[in-house]
C-alpha cells in the first residue's frame, strides 16, 4: 500500500518538478534604434534555479556581433566595456538593465522597432544555449513595458 501511495505521488508531482528549468530567462528587452544604427542593447533578468553557472556568451540574428558587455564609471566617465562571462549564483537572480551589465549588439541588420520581437540565445558554462524572445520598447525606455 505504501509504494502504491509513493507511485500516486511520484506520478503527481514529477511533472511539476521536471518543467523547473535551471536557469530562466525572464522579461527580455530592447530599446527601438534609429533607422541606420549600428548597435543597440538586450537587458533581462536570468534566474538561476540550481548550480552556480556562468553566462559566457550570446548571439542574435538582428546583429553580427552580440557581447555581454557592463557600464563602468572611471573618473566621472561613463564607459561600457566586455566581459567574458557573468557568473550566476545558485537560487538567486541577475539583472540585465541600462548602465550596468547588458548584452552589446553591434552590427545591426536591421532596426529595432517598438513593439517587434526578435530571438536572442545565451550560452551558459552548464545549462547551455537557451534561447529567449527580446520585445522592443520605445527609444529611451528604462524596462519591460514602459
């Protein structure tokens, strides 16, 4: 009776927890450019939800080149500069934003417009390539929706 017991609950809540990713990404975002500009921005929040991992880079087909950039003040001058990866600590989350950490895009194939999408895929040291859908939000914007 007690292994009938355990498959019922086992049958219940496998699936709940098999569709626990490790790493989320959640509120992809970009900022509208304008017609001919060259480079741009993706912030966004990753929720690491098991083992410390590290995003180590992304790509995206609106752009030639996608880098995980952060916003450093040196002296009074703000400055955006590469990183190689950006660690992400078990059961805690990062956040993407204007003026600190974001994805660099250069070489933009195209303009990003309010209210259109495009994929951005980041690649992590353990959980691998996942891929997230960026909604474009009007030029200036500071966050999704705004």
């Amino acid at each position: 009776m007690r292994n009938l017991v355990l498959a019922a609950v086992l049958s219940v809540a496998a699936p709940a927890l098999a569709q626990t990713q490790p790493i989320e990404v959640q509120a992809a975002w970009a900022r509208a450019t304008a017609a001919g500009a060259k480079a741009g921005g993706v912030f966004l929040t990753v929720k690491d939800n098991g083992a410390p991992d590290r995003l180590v880079s992304a790509s995206t087909p609106v752009a030639s080149v996608a880098e995980l950039h952060e916003t450093v003040n040196e002296k009074g001058i703000m400055h955006m500069r590469p990183v190689q990866a950006l660690p992400v600590a078990a059961g805690q989350s990062v956040v993407l934003k204007p003026g600190g950490y974001h994805i660099m895009l250069m070489g933009l194939k195209q303009q990003l417009k309010d209210g259109e999408t495009f994929p951005v895929t980041l690649n992590f040291e353990k959980a691998g390539p996942i891929t997230a859908t960026v909604t474009v939000e009007k030029a200036g914007a500071m966050g999704p929706g705004m």
